[in-house]
C-alpha cells in the first residue's frame, strides 16, 4: 500500500509529538487484526518484522506508542507518537 501523505502533529504543552502516515487504501480486518503480532506480513515468507519491530522499539526503548486505524473512507494510518523528553534507563 502506497502511503501518500505524512503529516507531523505536535501538540502545544504536551509531553509528547506524533507524527504519522495514511494510505488511501484500507486494510483487511483480518490484516488489522495481525498487524503487530510478530512475523505477520501480507508480503511472503520472512517479511513480518516492521510493524512488530517498529512497536516494540517505540514502547520499551523510547516510551513512546505507536497505533493503527484503517477504514474504507479514511485510508490506512500508522501513527508514531513519541515523548519529548526520552526514556530514563
């Protein structure tokens, strides 16, 4: 799926900034699903670590979260939000 657009939205006084990227094209409710779950791809065999990687690297190394929402009118996004002071380790 093509992502088009990406869009930056940090939020005045908040403790955080998320950015993001929307496709126009919608997912399966079975993909969305499976979206995160490790080893999971639409793409073939040995494929499925970007989104498993991506969440696990956003959560436990940068405290910060990442979320999915795909709808037949809104497209597909990936948002990355991520706090603006870092991870006390």
């Amino acid at each position: 799926m093509p992502y088009q657009r990406e869009h930056v939205r940090p939020r005045t006084g908040a403790r955080s900034v998320a950015g993001g990227l929307i496709g126009d094209a919608s997912a399966l409710f079975s993909v969305q699903q499976q979206v995160f779950r490790r080893y999971f791809s639409t793409k073939g065999e040995d494929r499925g670590l970007g989104t498993w990687d991506m969440r696990l690297l956003a959560k436990e190394y940068l405290g910060g979260s990442v979320s999915f929402s795909s709808t037949k009118d809104g497209g597909t996004t990936f948002t990355l939000a991520l706090p603006l002071k870092p991870k006390d380790f």
